[in-house]
C-alpha cells in the first residue's frame, strides 16, 4: 500500500499531494494555518506558465480544489517534530505521533526581521504588502529589501501609498530586471541605494525610518515599513542527522529525495536556487510521485 506524509501545504505541498494521490496513494498533510502558503498572500502573479495575470488566493483555492477532490486528508496542526524510527518517520504534532513510510517536508521558509522591530510589528512594520498595505492608503511607507519579494512588495504599495521609499542596502536591485524597471517607471516610487535600516522612530507606532546612507545618518517620515529582507528555511522541527545544510536548507537529489531514503523535500524549503510557484510546482511532482512509489516498497509489518 502506497501512503505518504507531507508536511505543509503551499504550493509544494499541494504539487505534492496532486501527483502522490493520482499515482493511489493515501495522503495525510499536516498544516499548521489554511491551505496555500505563500501564494495565498501574493496579489498578482504574472509569471505562472499559462497565466498571464492571475491572483494568488485563486491559484491557492484551486490548486486546494484540485487536490482535496482527489482525496487529500488534511490535519490542520503544526508538525513540533519530525524523527525516524521503525517503519519510517514519526510525525509528531505535540498531541499525537503519527508513522509514515515517506515524508515530503514542504515547509518553506520564514521572513527574516530586521532585528530592532519587534516592539512595532502591527504597529507600523509589517513583513506582508497584500496582508496590510491598505492600513497605509494614501500615506508615505518604506520597503527594506532588495530582491524579488521587496519590488513586487514595493508594487503593491505603489498602487496603493503615497509615496514608497525603497531602501536597497547595495547599488543595485537583485530582482528580475523586468520587475524592476516596472517598479521605478511609478512617479510614486523612491529606490534609495547603499541604504540600510538602522532603527525606528516611533511613539508606540511607527513615525519613521532610521536609515544609514553611504556615509550619513538620517530619518525618514513615513507611518509604515515593509520588511522584505530575506527569509530562512522552516527545518527546525527536523531532528533527523545528516538531512540539513549548515544554513538549514533541506538538499534533494533529481527525485527530490534527501540523502535520508523516504524522506523527500519540495518548495523553498531546499537549497535550489530559484525560488518561484513554478519550481515548487515541479518539486512537489517529483517529491509526491517518488515518495508515493517509495512508500510502497517498505515493509510496515
Ligand atoms: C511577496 C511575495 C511575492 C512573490 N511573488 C511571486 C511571483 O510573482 N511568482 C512566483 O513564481 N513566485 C513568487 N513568490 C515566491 C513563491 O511565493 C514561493 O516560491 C512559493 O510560494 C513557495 O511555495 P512552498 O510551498 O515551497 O512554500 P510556502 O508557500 O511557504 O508553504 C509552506 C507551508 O508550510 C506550512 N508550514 C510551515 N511549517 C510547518 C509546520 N511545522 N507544520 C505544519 N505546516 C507548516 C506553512 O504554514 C505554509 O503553508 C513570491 C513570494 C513572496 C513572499
């Protein structure tokens, strides 16, 4: 009998499930909010093959569609711990320890914080545009980030802010040139280069932005900044040797396998170097097919 585990419910996660499912497996996922992940929080995405624009809660409730239809069991529980033992891996929520021939952990990644907000997070620092943006409509805000998620973040915000101040820590985007070029075509939109965040002016809500540039200090009046620097990878409920990268990250080979036989890896969780819906697509197929035929060759008696 084919049976799996997998271990969040993004993108990958789903991917996962779709294909462990097609291929008669049975399919418990264990995650810890909604179904969707990321791609349930992003507005527009308009680089998913076939799409030219398409909202992110709709590819989540569809792709959600598509595997509960085919049978897909899903516990609504945050995975504390995940460990081997015999007839596979033990997947522990707290309250109960479930055992699975083969796991496909599919946990993304977390934001990384700037280090000095935590007193103002809800209270002016926020780590997602589509989530809060509209508390900041028609006021000036702050994006801190570089990369693909701090434009597309700072897009958002242009649409909806009056001013938005990027603050870019190097001398240049490391976003996909298209996004960028979008992002600094808006009349609304300051890239401020060689700048770093270095503190909060506030009164319990957040007045404005210390920044550090080139060789100054200074401040910024805006009522809210976007963290968007970076993220790590969710591994620390893994308590199996061997599986992480010093930097947490879970390696896979061609199958999406670990170097642990039955436990497989998809999504922003692994060390693959794009990020993207489409390559946690990709993962999960492989992830969810393998372990699916995996599982079926373990011996659970
Ligand atoms: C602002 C923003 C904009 C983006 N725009 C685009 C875009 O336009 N195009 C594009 O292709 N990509 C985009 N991306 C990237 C894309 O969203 C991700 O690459 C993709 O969603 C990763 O999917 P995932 O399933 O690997 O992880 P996630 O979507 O992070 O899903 C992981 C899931 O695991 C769950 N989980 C974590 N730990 C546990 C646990 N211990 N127990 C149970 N559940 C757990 C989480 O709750 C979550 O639901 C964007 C990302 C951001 C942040």
């Amino acid at each position: 009998m084919k049976e799996i585990a997998i271990i969040g419910g993004g993108v990958a996660g789903m991917t996962a499930a779709v294909y462990a499912l097609r291929a008669n497996a049975k399919v418990t996922m264990f995650e810890q909010y909604g179904l969707g992940g990321l791609v349930a929080t992003i507005d527009k995405i308009e680089n998913f093959p076939s799409y030219q624009s398409v909202e992110g809660w709709k590819l989540a409730q569809d792709l959600a569609k598509q595997a509960k239809d085919l049978g897909l069991n899903v516990l609504r529980k945050k995975v504390v711990s995940l460990t081997r033992c015999e007839g596979g891996f033990a997947v522990d929520t707290g309250a109960e320890k479930y055992i699975f021939p083969a796991v496909v952990v599919a946990t993304g990644t977390s934001h990384n914080k700037l280090g000095f907000e935590n007193d103002y997070v809800g209270r002016g620092v926020s780590y997602c545009a589509t989530c809060d943006g509209n508390f900041y409509k028609n006021r000036p805000v702050l994006v801190a980030g570089d990369g693909g998620v701090a434009v597309s973040e700072a897009l958002y915000l242009a649409d909806v802010c009056s001013h938005v101040y990027v603050a870019v820590s190097g001398g240049a985007f490391t976003a996909e040139a298209k996004a960028v070029s979008d992002l600094l075509s808006r009349d609304n939109v300051s890239a401020l280069y060689n700048t770093r965040v270095t503190g909060i002016v506030g009164d319990g809500e957040v007045r404005g932005a210390q920044i550090y540039c080139g060789k100054a200090l200074g401040t910024l009046d805006v009522d809210g900044i976007f963290v968007a620097t970076g993220s790590k990878p969710v591994t620390d409920f893994i308590e199996i040797d061997g599986v992480l990268q010093k930097n947490g990250y879970l390696t896979v080979d061609a199958r999406c396998q670990t170097s642990v036989k039955g436990l497989f890896a998809a999504g922003d969780v692994t060390d693959g170097t794009l990020k993207q819906i489409v390559t946690a697509c990709s993962d999960g197929a492989k992830a969810g097919s393998f372990a699916a035929a995996y599982s079926a060759t373990v011996d659970r008696n």
